[in-house]
C-alpha cells in the first residue's frame, strides 16, 4: 500500500467519523429541544388548570406531577447532553416552575395520595 493511499482512506475515515459526530450532536439539540417543549406543555397544561379552578385537586396534582416528571428528563436531558452543573437552577431560572404546593388544604398534596402511580420496572 502507497502512503498516500493510506492518508486517502485515512481521511475518508476521519469525514466519515466528523459527520457520525455531527449528526449525534445534531440528535442530542434535537431531543434537548423537545424536552423543554416537554416542560413548557407541561407547565401550560397545570397553570390552565389552577386558573380555571374548574380541575380537581387530584386533576392539580397530576398535572404538577407531570411537570415534575419533564422536568426531571429536560435535567437527564441537559447532563447527556454535556451541562453538567446548576441544571435545576438553569431550568428555575428559565422556566417558570410551579410551586411545590400550589394550594393549601385538606386535600391529597402528594402524587400517590392522588392516584398517581410511577411506572416500575419489571424484575
């Protein structure tokens, strides 16, 4: 094999490792995207429920479930996509997260007390 044959196929495999590399990068914006779609759905759907008040507390706390849950991807989100530090504050600062307990009362005020139930994972 010729030198320059070699440098040939050389190149050609770096290229073709660049746009591999590109095309990941251009997947992981892409889900990053969606997971702060994800979250402002989320954040949209339990703000129009309070302001409504038509929602029961159950219906609330679903909702603020939900918003959890996209929360807590758009975070995973972030860390594989290379942010490693202060996400939590990024996404406060960025979204406008509801409060813990958006109502006070006798109600059920957690997730399970609501009838929400996290998916396990099968043994």
């Amino acid at each position: 094999m010729t030198s320059s044959f070699r440098r040939d196929v050389a190149r050609r495999g770096q290229g073709g490792l660049a746009a591999v590399e590109l095309e990941l990068a251009g997947e992981r914006a892409n889900a990053l995207g969606r997971a702060g779609d994800r979250l402002a759905e989320t954040i949209d759907t339990w703000r129009l429920l309070v302001e409504v008040g038509a929602a029961s507390h159950a219906e609330v706390e679903r909702a603020l479930h939900d918003v959890r849950d996209a929360a807590w991807a758009l975070i995973v989100q972030r860390e594989c996509t290379g942010f490693r530090l202060d996400n939590l504050g990024w996404i406060r600062r960025n979204y406008d997260i509801p409060p813990r307990r958006p109502f006070a009362g006798s109600e059920p005020q957690t997730a399970a007390a609501a009838g929400v139930t996290r998916p396990t994972w099968p043994s």
